[in-house]
C-alpha cells in the first residue's frame, strides 16, 4: 500500500513537473518544446491538456489549440475558458462567440473573457447584450472589463454612466476609468478623474505617468513621478523608458543609476535605449554586465548590432543564446535581407523551429527585393497562415518583377484587401505601363468601398498624365481637394506631371504654385512640363527661379534644362548648360545627358559635331544616344551616319522592328531598294516584330484604347478609309513630302 501511495506521489509530482515546464516553455516561446514535453507525457491530467492548449493559442497557433480541445478526453471548465481565451486573443470573435454558445456551464470568467473579446474588436453593443444577460447582482469584474471597453472604445460618456451605475466599485473600477482617459491621450479629463478618486494606489500613479508619456509630455510625467507616495520597479522603468525613447539619455542613465533595485525590464529598458540611440557599444557592455538575462535581452542586442550593420557580432550572439525564439531570429534574417546576403538569411530561417508569420514575410520580402521571384513564392505557398502583409508582398514582388497577370491572380485569391493590396496593384500597373488598367482598377476600388490614400491618387494620376487622360485628371484632381490630399507632397508632384503631360502647363504651373511645400521633384517635374511643350526660355527661367530658392540642381534637372533647349533650339544656351553642369555643380553627365546633346545639336543639323560627343563621351553610349543620333539622321536625310547609328543601336534593341523600320524608310528615299528588302529580311530573321501601335482616347469620362490592324474592333474599317482620304488629300496639298506610306498600317 505505501509502495503504490509512493508511486502515486512520484507520478504525480513528474506530471506536476512537465506541466510547469510546458507552461514556462509556452511563455519564453519555446512552443516547439512544450509540444515535445507534451507528447512524451505517458499521464496526462487536465491542467496538461489545458496548459498546451494556452500555450499553442499565445503563440497563434489556434487551430492546433482547438484540434487539442476537440481531442480532450475529459474537459473541465478551465478547458471552456482557455479555448475562448485563446480565440480572444487571436481576435477570432466569430469562432469565440460558438464556443460560448456551446459552453455546458458557465462562470464569472467565462462571461468576461467574452465580453472582453467583443471589446477589443470593437463589438460594444453585443458585449452591452452579454452583460444585460448576467444576474442582477452582477460581479465586479463584469462591470470593469465593460467600463474599460467603453473607455478604450473612446465612448468615455457610456463608461463614465456604467462607472457611476455602478453598485459597489473597487479600486480595480476606478483604475479601468482612469485608464481609459490616460490610455486615449485624454490627459485633462484624466487629470479631472485622478483628483476625484477617493482611493489611489501606485497603478493609478503609473497610469498618470504613462498617459503623459504617451502625449510626450516628459515634464509632466516626471512631476507626478517625483509626487508617486512609494514609486515601484513600473513607475521607474515607465520615465526611463520614456527619456530613452526621446534620445534624453543621460537623462535615462542617471534615473537607471538612481534606481533602488532593478529588474531585467529595468536593464532592458536601458539597453533598448542605447541602442536606439545608436550607442551599441554602451549597450553591450551593460549587457554583458546583466545579471540574468531575458530572451528580450538577447533579442534587443542582436537588433542593435543588425541596426549598426554589424552582421558577424549579431550572428555570433544569436549562436550563443541559450534558447533562440524567432523574435531574434527574424532579426538576424532581416539585417541579411537588407544586406542582400539572401543565402545566409536562408540558412538562419530553416533553423527557425517556430516561425511567426513575421519571420515568413521578412524572408518573402528579401526573395521579392532580390528579384528571386520563383523562391519568394515557394515561401508563400507553403506559408501555413497568410496575413495581408504576406498577400501584399506578393502582389508587389510580381508587380515589380513586371508579371501583372500574376499579381493580378494572386489579388483576387485574397480574402480581404485593404488599401496597401489596391495600391501594389494600381501602381504596378502604372509602373508597367497599363496605365488603363490602373485607372480601372482605381474605379473598382472605389465601388468595393476602398479608401484610397495618398499613393492611390498620386498612381492613378501618374497613369492620366501618361494617357493625356485630362478630364479623368480633373475629376481625380477635385475627388483629392475633397479626400484632404491636396497638400500631400507626392499628390503635388503627380499633378504638376498629369497637366504638364496633357499639354495644360498653365495649370500645371497653378498646381505648383498652390503647393504647401515643394522638393526637388517638384521643381523638376514643372522643368521638365515646360520642355516638353516647348517652352525652353520659361523652363531656364524656372531653373534660375529654383537657384534663387536655394535649391540645388541635381541630375534630373539638367536633363529636363538640356530637354528644353533641344525642343526650343537654344544650342548655345544649351552648350553653356551641359559645360556648367559639371564645372559649376560637380554633376558628371551621364547618358541622358549625352542623349539630350545628341538630340539638340542633332536638331540643328550639326550631325558631326553630335557625332563628335558621341566619340568622346567617357561612358559607353546606350539605345537613347544612338537612337536620338538616328532620329537626326532620319531628319537630315544622312544615309551612312544613320546606318552606323543604326547597327548600334540593333545591338542594344535587336527585336524592336521599329528601329528597321527607321532605317528601311531612309534607305526607300534614297531608292535603295535591295537595302529595304534586306531591312525587311533581318526583321524576320532576328525575331522582331512590329508591335502594334496602341493609341487611346477620352470620350465622356472613359478612356477607350484600341490596337492598329485590329479588325475585331467596331468601324475599323470606316476609320481606316478616314485616313487614307486625308493620307490622300495631304499628299494632293504637298503635306505628304517627308512621310513614307508603308509606316501607315491600314491595309
């Protein structure tokens, strides 16, 4: 009998021992252990089943807490409540709410977890309806966790009612009241409330403090501080860790010092503060002289050492972490990822036993950066839960890659969009030039409800500009006065490119005028409007205006000033430019710069001297410098300069058939025939294909494209014989001298 008593005990206190384990592993989030501590158990009692159920819901690992739930030979209430605490905490209501429904019985817990998880997600009215269920003689703690979901809701006038309804209230009531103020920022109406409470204890002095911390307001925080009757270990930590926050740390250092015992909150607090002030090494010789250390100790460290670029000092810590959790992990990978060091953040997340969906994005997102599309998505299908951060970053690695029939599918796979998934796929198709496309799906967006931010507008206008879509830019342009994102710098600068693009730079100049604030791009944006409609002497004008302003040119400028000059024919003007850009500035040209002195001597039939620059650059010449030198050519009629123009510029574009098409119309000219057969012969061999031309139009708000050589399309063919009576009464009125028919594609 005494040997089977001993062993009931040694049992029970082994049980005892691998219960507290799986807790204490859930809590560090070592949830890999406690799984295996778990299964290795041969007697399991309720608390173990309830214990892993905790610890699979803290680390939002739901379904396999409810999979465990379902599986429980024997459920208790504590069961029921860890379920529902688990659903709460993962703000799965609907899920929490038919577990509720289900429950066999029911306490004072019970009620108030599902109260709580109504509160927090914003659901007041049903979490209203549960309390109005309870019994008359209703317990405290219902009526707090009501009052503070009021208060946390900003509803203060139906809190404050319930607080003074009210039967018999503790301080724990008094507590939620207050905290709601001081948690929303409401630091007058908390101030009022704190002076009323009959019974204050160092929590409400704490939430004083903190309430004036979180509205910066330091001096503040540090009189009620200073005024605390017996301050503990949070009053302390809360105004260090507020002085550090700020950058005020000397300040942080000597409360630290000050400090009648500390914890390891305490040094993290302090360590966080070095290293957010870019004082890495002070913050590793107090880590090094911690006494114990907390997963957050190690965690702060090695983010510290990633924010520094010290990559081999951050890898070197996270080996000696006696128990990784994927919070340093991810940091690690991370700080690779921002290194491009893809390989070694792969080599750190396969060893990750936990991975949040943090952990799953970062990696996602350095694959997508890196243009390592094929492996990003690997990841992503094989992600067990998908956030919208891991649904965006797919949308945006497609976009980027320029695959928008891709982004597109994985658009419509989402569940739930917000305004970051519009936004990948509005601005990739604006990147990629499905500017119509864009301006579509900126129209769905709104019919779905979408809110659209800055960077919606600012795409969708971008895609008019291209368009010369004007009176759609409008529209855009009074829905953004009406949405108060009219002084968004960004917005600005698209609108200053959508007017100057559709040849309305009056209005373009109105919007740049209008501008709260303007930068660089605002000022090269309207440069380069007026260069592209011509006028070169306001553009030079604006250049010297931006000077007067303190602005410093930089390289996009110059090429909107020579543009200018070009299209204006101010060659000496623009001599004088390319010359004082990098004698008076330090720019050194680059090919856009080359290009447009191609293209402005080109204009002028000054061939040889373009020919000249073209010789001497100190770069190699890319498809816009030879193309600007053909397009001279074409202009000035020079057959054997544009041929070697040409042959250059087919290395560099050797399937753009316009390009052939170019050449093959100035040797037709120059009646050399043979040579337009064999233009036509290497089209063919060398893969190019004329694409055809896309044009488009804006008729009653709506934005219509169509293709050349496009007969599906309506009155096709009544539009082509438009075109060739005019081709024909051009050519009778002497207009048709310097075009080749075969550039027209009719038929």
């Amino acid at each position: 009998m005494t040997s089977k008593l001993k062993s009931i005990r040694q049992t029970g206190s082994l049980v005892y021992n691998q219960n507290l384990k799986i807790t204490q592993f859930a809590k560090s989030g070592r949830i890999e252990d406690a799984i295996r501590v778990f299964e290795d158990m041969l007697n399991r009692n309720t608390v173990t089943w309830n214990s892993m159920i905790s610890a699979y819901a803290k680390n939002g690992r739901i379904n396999e807490a409810r999979s465990l739930f379902d599986r429980m030979p024997f459920k208790n209430l504590v069961s029921w409540n860890s379920m529902i605490a688990g659903y709460s905490h993962n703000d799965r209501v609907k899920d929490a709410a038919e577990l509720f429904d289900k429950m066999p019985q029911r306490d004072v817990f019970s009620w108030t977890l599902m109260m709580t998880c109504y509160t927090r997600n914003g659901l007041l009215e049903k979490a209203r309806g549960l309390f109005d269920q309870l019994p008359k003689k209703k317990d405290p703690v219902c009526w707090n966790a009501l009052i503070s979901g009021y208060a946390k809701n900003r509803r203060f006038g139906e809190a404050r009612r319930l607080f003074d309804e009210m039967p018999v209230k503790d301080l724990v009531s008094w507590n939620s009241m207050l905290a709601g103020y001081t948690q929303n920022g409401e630091m007058r109406l908390g101030l009022e409330f704190f002076d009323e409470m009959l019974v204050k204890d160092v929590v409400s002095w704490n939430l004083m403090i903190d309430g004036y911390v979180q509205v910066y307001d330091l001096d503040s925080a540090l009189k009620f501080f200073q005024r605390v009757p017996s301050p503990n270990v949070v009053s302390w930590v809360t105004m260090l860790s507020a002085y550090a926050r700020s950058g005020r740390i000397v300040e942080a250092k000597s409360l630290f010092n000050q400090m009648p015992e500390r914890n390891v909150v305490a040094w993290n607090a302090m360590i966080t503060g070095y290293v957010q002030n870019g004082q890495i090494e002070e913050a590793h010789q107090l880590f090094t002289e911690m006494p114990e250390r907390s997963s957050v100790s190690w965690t702060t460290m090695i983010n510290g050492f990633v924010r520094v670029g010290k990559l081999d000092e951050a890898r070197e810590l996270l080996e000696q972490m006696p128990y990784k959790n994927v919070a340093a992990q991810t940091a690690m990978i991370f700080g690779y990822v921002q290194s491009m060091r893809m390989d070694d953040a792969r080599l750190v997340f396969e060893n990750v036993s936990c991975r949040d969906v943090v952990c799953w994005n970062t990696m996602i997102a350095g694959y997508m950066q890196c243009g390592r599309t094929d492996e990003a998505m690997y990841l992503f299908q094989k992600m067990p839960i998908k956030d919208m951060v891991s649904w965006n970053t797919a949308i945006a690695g497609y976009a980027q890659k320029g695959d928008m029939n891709k982004a597109l599918r994985i658009f419509k796979q989402m569940g739930e969009r917000n305004t970051v998934s519009w936004n990948s796929l509005i601005s990739g198709y604006t990147q990629n030039g499905f500017y119509v496309d864009a301006l579509k799906h900126f129209v769905l967006m709104l019919k779905e409800g979408a809110k659209p931010d800055w960077s919606t507008y600012a795409c969708s206008i971008i895609a008019c500009g291209n368009l010369a879509a004007l009176q759609i830019g409008k529209q855009l342009h009074h829905l953004i006065v009406k949405s108060g994102y009219i002084n968004d710098l960004f917005v600005g600068n698209a609108l200053i490119t959508m007017y100057s693009k559709c040849g309305r730079i009056l209005q373009a100049r109105q919007a740049f005028n209008e501008m709260v604030v303007t930068d660089i791009i605002s000022w090269n944006s309207l440069i380069a409007g007026y260069a592209l409609n011509g006028y070169g002497r306001e553009a030079i004008q604006l250049f010297q205006e931006m000077e007067n302003h303190g602005l410093i040119p930089d390289q996009v400028t110059f090429v909107g000033v020579l543009s200018a000059c070009s299209h204006a024919g101010m060659i000496d003007q623009g001599l004088k430019l390319f010359k004082s850009m990098a004698e008076d500035y330090c720019i050194v040209p680059i090919a856009e710069h080359y290009a447009c002195m191609v293209d402005l001597l080109g204009r002028a039939g000054r061939l040889g001297e373009a020919y000249s620059i073209v010789k001497g650059m100190p770069i190699k010449a890319n498809a816009g410098i030879w193309g600007a030198m053909l397009g001279a050519c074409r202009i000035h009629r020079n057959l054997e300069l544009g041929k070697l123009a040409a042959e250059k510029l087919f290395e560099f574009e050797p399937q753009k058939a316009s390009n052939y098409v170019l050449l093959s119309n100035m040797h037709a000219e120059a009646g050399r025939w043979d040579e337009v057969e064999r233009m036509r012969i290497m089209i063919r061999e060398r893969g190019g294909q004329k694409q055809p031309g896309c044009s488009w139009i804006e008729v009653n708000n709506q934005v219509h494209a169509f293709f050349a050589d496009d007969w599906t399309q309506p009155k096709t063919a009544e539009t082509c014989g438009t075109l060739k009576s005019l081709m024909a009464h051009m050519r009778n009125t002497g207009y048709m001298s310097e075009i080749n028919t075969s550039l027209f594609d009719c038929g």
